[in-house]
C-alpha cells in the first residue's frame, strides 16, 4: 500500500476554512478515486503546518490518482492561505491499531533516513520490538512506518488518544525513539507533533 503527504504551511487565521474545505470537498473527492482507502490530516495550530495524507491500494491506484488530485491540493493550498504545497509519496511499509482514534487523538512523527539496505531490518525491528514497546503506553492508538525504499527516508507516526497522553509519553518515547536510531545507525531528520483533526484511513493492520 502507499501513501502520498501533502505539507502545507497554512495561515494560521485560515486553518479552520481549510479544515473544513479537506473535510467536506477534498475527503469525498478523494474517497471516489479507484483504489483509495482514505485520508487522514495532522495539523499544528501554532505554526500552521498541517499535512493531508491519502492512502492508496496499489502503485498503480496512487499513480492513477497524481493528476486528478493536483487541482484538489492546488485548491487546498489557497483555502489555507498558503501559496503552495510540498508533496512526499511513500510506501506503507507497517500499520498497527491498539486502539481506534478519537476526536481528541494527538500525533507524534519522526522522520529518518537509514541505508537503503537495512530496510528489511528496520521492518524486522518496528514488528518485533517497537511495536510490543509501544503497546504498554498509556493512552497509544496506532503506530505506522512509512518509507522510500531507494533514498532511506522514513516517516514514523505515533498516535495517542489526546494531548495529555502525548505529552506524558514524550520523554519515554524519545528514549525508545533514540534506542530503535542507534540500533538501525539511523539519522534523525525532525519530530514534530500534531492535532489528528482527521482520521479516514482504512489502511488494514500491517505487521
């Protein structure tokens, strides 16, 4: 399955039309495109940044979809405020659900890079032990990795049930986080955390 992230630095005064604009145009024009299976929106309020995700069953459905989505982002863009937009796709290497997310859900996500070549390890160690670890957080939901296999980046999203379970796991995580980089000689690119203000995604458990 794959994925393509949409990062927008919206005004921060135009966040809630633009909300609004993904939820109730961008999301049902998305959900009729063959071979999607949802869309999911993290945002920041006090930077602006938000990033719209759209999961796809196949290269060829995500493929399929890169021209009938550009007018969608384009118009996306202006809702919020922001003169353009920066577009990542990515392979959804590994999906797992604690628990499903709620209206309050808050995520964290690191991004890293790895040699390309220690990408069935880092696969090996996110079911193994990343996952078990994860499961004993107060307040985890879910936890997928996204990846690019020909470059090494990675995208690593952790979601718990509101702000406080957030920001109680912050300093476990990092140790955790820090343990899985030095383990797999990954670098670190950027942690950033986010409000879960949609949560579509019908990506299956993939572990």
């Amino acid at each position: 399955m794959y994925a393509r992230a949409t990062t927008i630095t919206a005004d921060p005064t135009r966040l809630d039309d633009g909300i609004a604009d993904v939820q109730d145009s961008v999301l049902p024009a998305v959900d009729d495109m063959d071979g999607c299976i949802g869309l999911s929106m993290l945002c920041d309020p006090d930077s602006g940044r938000v990033i719209v995700t759209t999961a796809w069953a196949s290269e060829e459905a995500i493929a399929g979809s890169r021209e009938r989505v550009r007018a969608l982002r384009e118009r996306t863009a202006r809702q919020f405020g922001a003169a353009d937009a920066e577009v990542r796709e990515w392979e959804i290497a590994a999906m797992h659900r604690m628990q499903a997310a709620g209206d309050d859900a808050c995520a964290r996500v690191t991004w890293s890079c790895v040699d390309p070549a220690a990408m069935d390890r880092v696969l090996d160690v996110f079911r193994t032990d990343l996952i078990p670890r994860m499961d004993e957080m107060p307040g985890f939901c879910s936890l997928s990795l996204m990846l690019d296999r020909q470059t090494g980046d990675n995208s690593l999203t952790a979601v718990y049930t509101d702000r406080r379970a957030l920001e109680a796991s912050r300093q476990r995580a990092t140790y955790i986080r820090d343990e899985f980089r030095r383990r797999l000689h990954m670098s670190a690119t950027e942690v950033a955390e986010f409000d879960l203000v949609l949560h579509h995604l019908r990506v299956p458990e993939l572990v």
